[in-house]
C-alpha cells in the first residue's frame, strides 16, 4: 500500500488564516500581496493612499511587510516565533508587522496586529540574547481588530 501525502490541522489552519489576513487588509484600506515563496514574510502590502474620488485612491511606492501566524489556541491566544523570526524581522529594512489570527471555537476569527514598536523590538533583542529557542506572543500584546471575519 503507498502512503499517500498527509496536511495537519494546523497547515489546514495556517492557510486558511492568510486568507483571513487578505480580507482583512482590504478593510483596513491594506492591498495585501501575498508573496508566493515566502521565508518568513507571507504578504507585501502596499497602502491605499489619497481619496481622489469615492471610487479612486492614489497608490504610492510605501511598502508594509506582513507575517501571519495563525492560533486556535482557546485561553490564551498566542503564537510562537523562533530564533530565526526574531532574526528577520530585526533585519527587515522595511516597516513590518505582526499577524496574528486567532480562530475562536464559537466567537469567529479575530485577527490582532503586532508593530516594531520599542517594547516588540527590545523584547525580541531580550529573546536573541536569551538562550530560549521559541519566543510567545500573546495577542493580549497585539492591537486587536474590531472587523472581525
């Protein structure tokens, strides 16, 4: 018998949630690309600009890289980074965020947005400089999204 190629509920659930992002982004006036090989970045969004009429806006050359990382954690909901994240998203030379999609059992999917902000950026240098090989994200820490999907 030939064994056949097998997905766990947490791929299931890590695609489902950049699809949850890109609904997301487009509400939050975000036009999410999603980067087909990704290595830690799953989307490049590029900002609505200037309302020119109530059917058109202006599109500029800014960038947003975006990670999302999916929970179905049901008390805390979190999400894990590793060394190697940590390392990333320091180097990113562009401005970066955070996605952190959390599927409730009953309530939906929320979705919460962590930035570089000085507390993110010095915990992940404490992260680095520690001799743990996982760092937790609490969405508590996030900005959490009131558009729920």
């Amino acid at each position: 018998m030939q064994k056949s190629k097998m997905i766990t509920k947490n791929q299931m659930w890590g695609i489902e949630s950049q699809h949850h992002f890109a609904a997301f982004a487009t509400q939050v006036d975000l036009l999410p690309n999603p980067i087909k090989e990704d290595f830690g970045f799953d989307f490049i969004c590029q900002p609505l600009g200037e309302s020119i009429t109530p059917w058109l806006n202006r599109i500029h050359g800014k960038f947003i890289a975006v990670s999302v990382r999916g929970t179905v954690n049901k008390k805390n909901p979190s999400i894990h980074i590793t060394r190697k994240d940590a390392e990333l998203f320091l180097s990113c030379d562009c401005p970066f965020m955070l996605a952190l999609v959390y599927k409730h059992p009953k309530k939906g999917v929320t979705s919460y947005l962590r930035f570089p902000d000085e507390s993110f950026i010095a915990q992940l240098i404490r992260f680095l400089n520690s001799n743990n090989s996982t760092m937790s994200i609490a969405a508590k820490d996030c900005i959490w999204n009131l558009l729920s999907t």
